[in-house]
C-alpha cells in the first residue's frame, strides 16, 4: 500500500507540473518516429528532444539515407543540445538496421494491432532499445499504462520522497504505475521531464512548497550526539559527594 504521504505529494506535483509546462504530443508521428525520439530524448527535456528529432530526420533524405550513414554523420546530424550524441547514434541506426532487416521496410504500424504485451515485447528485442526507450513507445503510440522516467526525473522524484533511493527500475515502475492515473501519464512524463532538466534553481523554485523535510529518523540521529555529555555529569556529581563524606 502506498503512503498517503506519496499520493498527496505527488497530486501537489502534477498540479504544480500543469501550471508550469505543457504536455502537447505532435500527432503525425508513427511508431518508428517515437522509437528515435525515444533515444533521443533520454537525458534532456521533452520540448527539446522534439526539435532535435525534427532536425535529424530534416538531415536526411530518407529514413534508409538515415540507416546507412556512418555513425559520425548521425552524431554531427543531432542537435548539439543531446547529451551523449556518439552514444545515441550508435543506438539510432541499430534500431534502423534491426527494422529494415526484420520488416524490409520503416513501418512498424502493425504494432498497435497487437495485444500491448505482445507488441511492447517485440519492442523491447529490437536492437538499441532500452526500458525508457520502449516504455516511451508504448505510452504515446500504443495507449499502454507505461512511464517513460530516466534519471533526472527520478532524482526529482526521490527529492520529494515519492520513490525510494534504493528502488530498481522495476519497482520504480511499479510504485509510479500504482500512483499515476493511465490518464495522466504522459502529461505527467512530459512535464517532468522538462522540469527535471531545467537546472536546480528553477526546481527549487517550482517545488518549494512540496519538498519534504529531512525524515524524523534522520533528525533523532544527527541530534544523538549531543545528549552525550549526561554521564560525565553524573560522574562529576558522584564524585563530590564522595569527597564531602571523607
């Protein structure tokens, strides 16, 4: 069961997120399409990860021009703004080759057809995939319950002690689907993301009010230290009276 704590945390949270970010999702964009944007926007603010996937399929012919560049001309094709471009290159055209190698083509629509356990475990054979990459997938293109969350949203989440530091990426999975409503998952992952990504100070300024204190346990142990001195005190109190008898 989940804390009441966490739930009222996290409602003041998408409240907060809603106020401050949008969440609009381009509709034009096919199951492929969100597979890249996926990779790309890893790392950095939804927003951004939009544009610098526009700027990378505009850099090419074809997505098959795409496939069959050298990994250099794809890292120097993403905007300069994408953490880890060598990286997510590389990831690009796997996914681009495994694809056109399994499918003889770049269309991947069939997908939303299939029952979603089905089609989020193909997803996740396809080579330079990951979690976050797929999770992505499966929420904005097929309608699954899926939370796209990378680091930097999650180091947001733990500084609101909604999820724990020792959480995997399992159960960070599961506390968040047990949490979010389906329906406002993606609104909630898009607006994260963008928080997440803006620097301490606008965070600091957008969760001022929600950021718990430090936990009791914490405080109780820091504070320890400083009822030490009562024994000496006693002994100091024994001592005199010894002396006064003699």
């Amino acid at each position: 069961m989940v804390a009441p704590n966490k739930q009222r945390t996290l409602t003041k949270l998408l409240t907060l997120l809603g106020k401050s970010y949008d969440s609009q999702l381009p509709k034009e964009l096919s199951v492929l399409d969100h597979l890249l944007l996926g990779v790309i926007q890893e790392g950095m603010g939804f927003t951004s990860a939009i544009d610098a996937h526009q700027k990378l399929v505009t850099a090419f012919h074809d997505l098959n021009e795409l496939r069959v560049s050298h990994v250099d001309e794809v890292t120097e094709a993403l905007d300069p703004s994408v953490p880890e471009r060598a990286s997510k290159a590389k990831r690009i055209l796997q996914i681009l080759q495994f694809v056109f190698e399994t499918t003889y083509s770049y269309d991947l629509e069939q997908m939303k057809k299939k029952p979603l356990k089905q089609a989020q475990k193909q997803l996740s054979k396809i080579q330079g995939t990951n979690p976050f990459i797929v999770n992505a997938v499966v929420q904005r293109s097929l309608g699954g319950h899926a939370l796209p969350v990378d680091q930097g949203m999650a180091s947001v989440l733990r500084l609101l002690q909604i999820i724990e530091e020792e959480e995997t990426n399992e159960q960070l999975q599961a506390t968040l689907e047990h949490l979010i409503p389906k329906a406002k998952g993606l609104s909630f992952c898009v607006q994260l993301s963008e928080l997440a990504f803006e620097g301490q100070k606008k965070q600091k300024t957008v969760l001022k009010d929600i950021i718990p204190p430090p936990s009791k346990s914490k405080t109780s142990k820091a504070a320890a230290p400083a009822e030490e001195p009562k024994p000496a005190t006693a002994k100091k109190t024994a001592e005199k009276k010894s002396t006064k008898k003699k």
